[in-house]
C-alpha cells in the first residue's frame, strides 16, 4: 500500500511547536486542512478530539496515531507532525510521543482506514524505523520512506 497517496509534502511538519496533547491535534488538524479532501476542519478537529476522548492514540514508543472517521473529509487523509522535544500524549507506555500521524477519513472508509492505520502501525513498531522518522530532513524523503520501509 501506497500511503503516499493519502500524503502530500505540504501535510508534513518537522517542527510542531505544541507542548499539550490537545495542541498537537490543533496544529495536525490545521495541516490536514491543507488538503483539498477537508472540507470543514472545525469538524475534523471536534471529531479527532471526541475519538481521542474515548481512549488515547498515544501507542507508546514515541508514536501516536490520532484519527477520526468523519464527515469533515471526503477521502482519507494523513498529516505527519513531529516535536523533538516531546509531547506527553497520556501513551500507554507513560513516554512523551514525538511521531504524530492524523488520519482523517470518511465515515464509509471502514476497510481502507484499517488498512492505512494497520500499515502505519507495522511501520512505527520498528526501532530503525522510528529512528529515521526522527532524522528526515525533507517531505518527499519521508513520503517515499513510508512507502518503501519494510
């Protein structure tokens, strides 16, 4: 699966300046929003809020995987926000998160939205992986790297 093609360079981060959890999910909403699929980011960001009030997407290992399905997007979408300094994202493992990946996507992308979380999800379970998610210096080199890692 290609996750690039639910990706684009202006939907990646570097640099979130957030220190809360619920920051994060603002500046990540806002750069979902970039993407022509969102349609209304208010909604984007109350549904990503109220997913992430039923449990958290903090996974542990210095990942978090906020997401929502919602009427706010017509087609799925991912963001990418990191922090270097670390956000505390109440993760199960009680660690800081400093991988971020929103996924947006509509309430009828029941199998594709598994599908992509799934992928992700395999990708970040790897230390080198990770690793290289914190030393990316461009977009383009960390879109191609989520589609090409084993």
């Amino acid at each position: 699966m290609k996750l690039s093609k639910f990706c684009s360079e202006d939907l990646i981060a570097f640099n979130l300046k957030a220190g809360d959890k619920e920051t994060v999910l603002k500046e990540l909403v806002d750069l979902a929003s970039k993407s022509s699929l969102v349609k209304d980011s208010v909604e984007l960001l109350k549904d990503v809020k109220e997913r992430e009030s039923l449990v958290t997407t903090g996974v542990g290992l210095g990942v978090a995987f906020p997401h929502a399905k919602t009427k706010a997007t017509k087609g799925i979408v991912i963001a990418f926000g990191r922090s270097e300094k670390g956000v505390n994202f109440d993760a199960m493992d009680h660690k800081p998160a400093y991988l971020f990946f929103l996924i947006a996507a509509p309430e009828d992308a029941i199998g594709a939205h598994l599908n992509v979380m799934a992928r992700l999800s395999y990708i970040m379970k790897s230390e080198e992986n990770r690793a290289k998610m914190m030393a990316v210096t461009s977009p383009g080199e960390l879109l191609q790297m989520i589609d090409t890692v084993e």
